[in-house]
C-alpha cells in the first residue's frame, strides 16, 4: 500500500485491545480499528500496515453495539486522550475486565482463582491533576490542549470533560493568558491544574524565569480572572529544571486530599506524584487494606510507596510498616505526612531504586509478614525476581497500572509457590484505555 493510500474494507469485531482499539481478522490478518467495539460490523481505513497486522481507523459504523454511545467531548475525533468515549461507562469497566484477564492468560500464563468485582467512581470530571500542552502555530497563535491523536500536535481546547468544572470553564481565559504571554516573547512548555478540596493550583512552567513584566502580568491576569471566583485558586510557576513555587496570592492553605475512613490529610504539592482520582483512589486504598488483612503488630513492606499513600493508611490499622520509594523528595513528603497524621511512631521510609533490587537488597529488608507493591508501569519484576526464603511474605498485594507487567510479574511470583487467588479492574481513568488493577498473591 502506498503511502497516505486508504482501502475501505468491512470487518466485524470480536474484541477491544490493550489501546482501546476493536480487533477485528481480515483476510487471515490482525486488524487493530480505532473507534471500533465489539460485536459491531464496521467500515474502516487501513492507516498503517505491517506484515502480521494492520492499523486502522472507522469510517462507518454498520451494525451499531447496543453499547455505542454518542461521545461527549466535541473534541473526542481529534483529541488523543479520552478514546472509550464511544462506549457506555459501565460496558468500559467490563472490557477493561476483560483485557486484564487476556493479558494475564497471554503474557503470563495466569489467571486468579477469584475475579473481584470492579470498583469505580464517577465517569466524568474526576481529574484531579492533568498537564496540558503548549504549542505555537506559524501565525503566533498560541494553541492550548492535549496531544491529539497519532501525532505530537496540540489540539486546541475550550472545555474538557474530564476536568472538574470550575477548571473546564477557565480554559479560554488560560488560554488569552497565554498569547498574552507569547506576545510579550515569554516562553511556555505546559500547563498544569491541581484540584483538591480546599485550593485549586495552576501551574505554568517556562522555559526561562518569568521577567518582571511577565509577573505583573501573571497578577493583572489573575485579578481579573480568578479573585472573585468561590473557589480558591493559586497561581505557581516554575522552570527550567526549578520545582515549582507558590507565586500569587501567597496564602497558607494546602493542597490535599483526605482519606476520612483512616482519618487521614494528605497534603502535596505541585510536581509530586499522587493518583488523578481522589475518590477512586480512597476506594482503592480500601479495598487493598481488607486484602492484606493487617493484623495488629505485623511488619509490612510498602514498596514504591510515593508519599505514603498506602503506608500511612496501614500504620492506621496497627501494622509496623516500611515505605521504599526511590524519589527522595516523596519520601521527605511522606515522612512529613506521617509525623502530620500521628503515625510516625509506625512507619519508616527509605530511599532506594527498586528497579535495581537484588537478593542482597531482599535480605537487608528482613522479614516482612506481608507486602503491598504499587509499581510505575515498567512494573516491580526486579523486586519480585529477588524474593526467596526465608524472606518470602505470606500475602502479596500487587497495584497495577499495566496489565502487562502484573502479567508478567504474577508469572513469577506463582513459580515461587505463590497462589494466584484474585485479581480486579479499578476504573482510575474513565473514558481511556489505562486499566488500574489489583491481584493478590499468598504462600
């Protein structure tokens, strides 16, 4: 097929993939469609081809799934982030069932004894946190949004309907804010928005510092914007390789999110990792604390602990617990975050890159009664590759955010002589094709 050349062809769907792709079988060949569903039958472009599959993308759709939806989004064609938006919210949680269990029977050669029921929270507006990008067109307009699809462009936006609210709404005024900037020859990478119950951060990282002129700029902006507004807001700003810093008005509220079952503030701060999704994320801190089933007095491992997320909800139920993390500046955050909450008596944290784990490393650790892992998509197989007797954890509690590595990684701690006793869907990110999951693991 010649370059930028589209065959029409007709295929019917049997499956949703890994990117939230239908795949369909044409001519004997694998054929990944974008915008497709199962049980449809479809009219689709070929996009790319390679020798044991083809890209492509619908045209028309042929016989509709009794799940198709219309797409909320008037940028959902163009933009590259929110791809399920087609398919009803709940049939979404289904399907993402359904691709953790195909990638835990293909790459690991698993499954669970249990398949837990899904949990999830609302299907829109639940972002906490989101980075946007910048970008400016040969005519000097500066253009605001997410990256669209199969490319690096920015697809220019006036709302978004996974932001909460109050967020979506200001995004023109953002982006006036912006060419104001561009015009005045400041330089902009990307933007970010905070939400949280108390403060609403936005963040502008430039490529050099912020002259005088771009500041009083930045504060006239915000006066006009933002002051009046119900909801608190705060500008940072950072940039080059800078953290970010509180910039206007200078006030002492926090962001934070809560974990009221555990009695628990967390606060962070802009540039630190914490889940896009408060209210999925207390869900899924509590379903991971009744599958460890913490025994007062237990020693617990939390590796890739972050600033405490799940380590501070465990030292809460009783257990003695050790966070490893390898971002130091987290482990400060989680320490502090302890020592706010009352528990520092029961949680220790260290610095370490799991991702560099060893027998060696293993034993240095000592007996862990029970261990939860809540790794980076690369996911933990150093850590669970290192794990031998006598250091060997009687339950394993495995947060995923890769079907694949969890596949992978499940793989080898049920050769060790761990069962596989279940494993569950957390619908994190809805109306994307990222699958949150959880499996547990006992000796």
């Amino acid at each position: 097929m010649a370059k930028g050349e589209y065959v029409k062809n007709v295929a019917d769907v049997f499956s949703l993939d890994y990117e939230g792709r239908g795949v369909a079988r044409s001519d004997g060949k694998t054929v990944f469609i974008k915008g497709a569903m199962p049980s449809e039958t479809v009219g689709y472009r070929v996009t790319g081809s390679k020798k044991q599959f083809d890209e492509a993308e619908v045209e028309s759709v042929l016989k509709p799934s009794g799940e198709r939806v219309k797409p909320k989004c008037r940028y959902f064609d163009t933009c590259g982030s929110c791809v399920l938006q087609h398919i009803e919210p709940n049939a979404q949680v289904a399907f993402k069932q359904r691709i953790l269990e195909e990638q835990l029977a293909r790459i690991g050669k698993v499954l669970p004894e249990q398949i837990l029921p899904p949990i999830y929270a609302a299907p829109w507006h639940y972002r906490d946190r989101a980075r946007l990008s910048v970008a400016i067109d040969a005519s000097g307009k500066a253009k605001f949004g997410f990256q669209a699809k199969r490319s690096h462009d920015v697809v220019d936006i006036a709302s978004c309907e996974v932001l909460p609210q109050h967020i979506s709404v200001q995004i023109p005024s953002v982006t006036m804010l912006l060419q104001t900037l561009v015009d005045s020859g400041a330089g902009i990478k990307f933007v970010e928005f905070y939400r949280s119950k108390k403060l609403t951060v936005l963040n502008l990282c430039f490529y050099q510092r912020p002259s005088e002129k771009t500041e009083c700029q930045l504060r006239k902006w915000f006066d006009a914007s933002l002051k009046e507004k119900n909801e608190t807001w705060q500008l940072w700003i950072q940039y080059g390789k800078e953290s970010a810093q509180a910039f206007y008005p200078i006030h002492h509220v926090d962001l934070s999110y809560d974990l009221p079952e555990y009695d628990l503030t967390m606060p962070y701060r802009p540039g630190d990792f914490t889940q896009i999704n408060a209210d999925l994320n207390a869900l899924m801190i509590s379903r991971a604390i009744r599958l460890l089933d913490i025994r007062s007095g237990e020693r617990i491992a939390d590796l890739f602990c972050g600033l405490g997320n799940f380590s501070l909800p465990m030292a809460k139920c009783g257990a003695s617990v050790v966070g490893i993390e390898g971002a130091d500046y987290l482990v400060n955050r989680a320490q502090q975050n302890a020592m706010a909450n009352g528990c520092a008596d029961q949680v220790e944290f260290q610095v370490a890159d799991l991702f560099d784990t060893d027998e060696a490393t293993v034993a240095s650790w000592g007996q862990f009664d029970k261990m939860l892992l809540d790794p980076p998509r690369k996911g933990a197989y150093a850590v669970v590759k290192s794990l031998h007797l006598p250091y060997l954890p009687k339950r394993i509690v495995y947060v995923s955010c890769n079907p694949a590595t969890l596949a992978r990684d499940a793989a080898v701690l049920i050769e060790k002589g761990y069962v596989f006793k279940s494993a569950g869907v957390m619908n994190m990110f809805p109306q994307t094709a990222h699958v949150e999951s959880i499996g547990v693991f006992e000796w």
